[in-house]
C-alpha cells in the first residue's frame, strides 16, 4: 500500500503504511529489546504521571515512601510522563549515591527531595526559559532550549547510555508520526512501528535532559522534538516527539503486560482534573480545549480502570513470595485527589492516627495546583512532597499493610 499524498506530491505522515487513517498499526518486527534489570526477590515497579512540578514534588514524596517501606532497594522499573519525568530523571542520577547510603529515606531526602524543592522553590524554571528563547534566533527550538534548562537544573549532562542499569528506567513520550507511545531507556529508544535503535549508537547528544524534554514537550508551548539523525530500522519519517501525556499520563503502558505480573506496582496520578464549565470564551479555542480535557479523561481513566480491575484479580495476597495469578497484578494507585475512607482497615485507621492527611496548602486543594513549571511556594513544595508519601502510605496500609512498617518507626517527610 502507498501512502497518500496531497495534491503537490508530499507524503502525509498520518497515513504512511506504519500507522495513519484507516491502516492498521504494523510492529517493526526488529529483535532489539531493553536489557532486563538484576533479578529481585520481591521486584518494584513505579510509575509516575504527569502534571508540571505539582507531579514532580509528589513523585519525591511517593518515593520517599518506598524507601521508609524498605521497598526502594528492589525498585526495577520506573516509567514516567512529563513532570514525572523530571523526579525520575532525578532519582536515575542520584541511584548510584543512595545505593551507597543504604537507601535510606534520610538518603533520599539529602540526595533527591531536598535538593529538588530548593531549586524549584527559589527559582523559576519558566523564566529561565523565557531568557533562553534568544537562542531559537537560529535552529535552535524552544524545546531545545527546554532540554538545555533541563540539564542545567536537574541532570549536569548525563546521558542515557550512563544511567545505572539496575533500574529500567524508562521515559515516555508522545511520537506524532506513528501515534505510538516513544521510550527512552538507558540502553534503547524507539517505538513498537519504528523500531529501537541502540543509545550507545545515538552520539553525546541523547542525554537524559532531551529525554525528559520530549516527555514534557507540552503541545502549543514547545514544537516536536524532531530525532532526524538517529537510524531506526523501520522508520520512514524521522520521530516527532511531544508530551508522553498526549498519549497516556500515567506511564503505565511501558509495564502494563503480563511479562511485569511479577513486580509489585505503585501507580501515581498526580495530572490535572477535568473542570466543570466552559473552558475560556473564544468558540473554537474554548471547545478544542474542552474536548481535549475529555479525551484525556477517557484516556487516564480507561487506564486506572483496567490496572484497577487487575489488582483486583489477584487472589493469593502478598505474604507469599510468588507472584499473582495469570491476568492479575499486585499493586496500589493513587491520585493526588484520592479519598481514603475514615472508617477503613485498621491499618488505614492506624495510619491516619499516626499522620495527619494535609490535602491542601493555603485553602486550595492540592489535585489543584496548576499544571506549570514555575517557581513555587516552599510551604506548597513541602506540601506536595508529604501529600506524595501520606498517600503511598496509605494506599499500602489499605491493601497490602504487610509492606507498610510500624508507622510509629516512621519520621514523615517535613512540611
């Protein structure tokens, strides 16, 4: 099948034979994959979604969680969107130091939170990209310039070849010229119709700044970021990529299948939430932005709905060392608007004596904060990061309280 063209002769990429309207959606069929991580007795899988800094402080704190629950040491997958990518990206480069430290929550707060909320809470990210946008005066985009911010915040030049492959560490976005879900990984790049290309292949551009950039790319703010000199095997149009968010927010596809049914998976859903009304009051503009809040609604929601319903396949419990039955996963979601009820387990009931739940910082809610990277309030960033950690906490002493330690062994994040 050829693929369609306009009347001057240009391919349109929409309906190339990979993927595009009415054809169906082809595998590569190349054998190159992600190295698997070290075996663990019990492995981890988190996945962290997006929603500017309001996710990533709250991806700190739900990390923190997992190492005061001892779990952080058996983490082998972690898969993010956006600004889950920024606190991933940051867990990545700090691995190696928090391994060397026990993986302590003392660790993880000098290594990974504390220095996070100290740049995020003095600084604005979004101004430094504005004093940068003289740079797109030639081919420089602003996405470039994103990446360029990126890596001089958070990550000093590390490239993904040099993350510690003790994680898959796995950063996902959006590719508009097949309509699949791209991967960056420490090893591989690519999508399931293009195919993975090798990173040690790629050069000392592909660093986990640009990653994390085309992860975050929101679309009309930042143009693609286009991989026009990376080879892939079935590729005929070079990658465009945008926020991972466009095409799932909560990062679960990348550990969805049942070669995963083995890890224990801790979901975070801290994106934004649907508003009631009229979004703005331009007629186009204001239904565009309506429908496109809906169908990332239905996206979100079809996803939690179906790891939902897996969780509540498994019928062995966690005390047992296997993993759950074909079909089911183990594991807890949470979303930063998440009501855990008072009258629940006594776990539950234990944890909320122990930790007041705090779900909002200055008389708004906390599922509330706009989605921006934009310098934050100190008290607001503390409250994003304890919001994170009450609710991984509670979500395990609801459902599986035998992962939970005592929580009066407990020292909660500050506010």
């Amino acid at each position: 099948m050829n693929p369609a063209k306009d009347p001057a002769g240009r391919t349109w990429v929409v309906d190339s034979p990979a993927v595009g309207t009415g054809l169906q959606a082809r595998p590569c069929g190349d054998t190159l994959r992600p190295a698997e991580p070290p075996a663990a007795a019990r492995p981890v899988a988190v996945t962290l979604s997006g929603g500017g800094f309001r996710a990533t402080l709250s991806a700190l704190g739900f990390v923190r969680l997992l190492a005061d629950a001892g779990l952080l040491p058996s983490l082998r997958y972690a898969s993010s969107v956006s600004g889950g990518s920024v606190a991933n990206g940051f867990l990545a480069t700090a691995w190696p130091g928090l391994r060397e430290r026990g993986f302590t929550a003392e660790a993880v707060d000098e290594l990974v939170v504390n220095p996070v909320v100290d740049r995020v809470s003095s600084r604005s990210f979004k101004r430094a990209l504005v004093r940068g946008l003289w740079r797109t005066l030639g081919p420089t985009t602003r996405s470039d310039v994103l990446a360029r911010r990126l890596d001089e915040w958070f990550f000093d030049g590390i490239e993904l070849k040099d993350l510690d492959p003790q994680v898959r560490w796995i950063f996902n976005a959006a590719n508009l010229t097949t309509g699949a879900r791209f991967t960056f990984e420490r090893d591989v790049f690519g999508d399931y119709t293009t195919g993975l290309a090798p990173t040690s292949a790629a050069g000392p551009r592909l660093k986990l700044s640009l990653a994390v950039a085309a992860s975050a790319a929101v679309p009309g703010a930042f143009p693609p970021v286009v991989l026009d000199s990376a080879h892939f095997p079935c590729a005929m149009h070079p990658p465009a990529l945008l926020d991972g968010g466009t095409y799932d927010n909560t990062g679960l596809e990348a550990i969805d299948s049942e070669r995963y049914r083995h890890a224990f998976l801790l979901v975070l859903n801290a994106g934004g939430l649907l508003r009631p009304g009229l979004y703005g009051r331009i007629p186009v503009i204001r239904d565009l932005a309506r429908a496109n809040s809906l169908l990332y609604r239905q996206s979100t929601a079809l996803r939690t709905r179906a790891i939902v319903e897996r969780f509540q396949l498994d019928q062995r419990g966690d005390g047992q060392g296997e993993p759950p039955s074909p079909g089911a996963r183990r594991g807890v979601l949470v979303g930063l608007a998440t009501d855990f009820p008072a009258d629940g387990s006594a776990p539950l009931r234990q944890w909320r004596d122990a930790f007041e739940e705090h779900r909002s910082f200055d008389g708004r809610d906390l599922a509330l904060v706009p989605t921006v990277f934009d310098r934050l309030d100190p008290g607001l960033c503390r409250a994003l990061v304890y919001r994170g950690w009450w609710l991984a906490g509670a979500g395990l002493a609801a459902f599986h309280p035998r992962l939970l330690p005592d929580p009066a062994a407990l020292v909660p994040p500050p506010l």
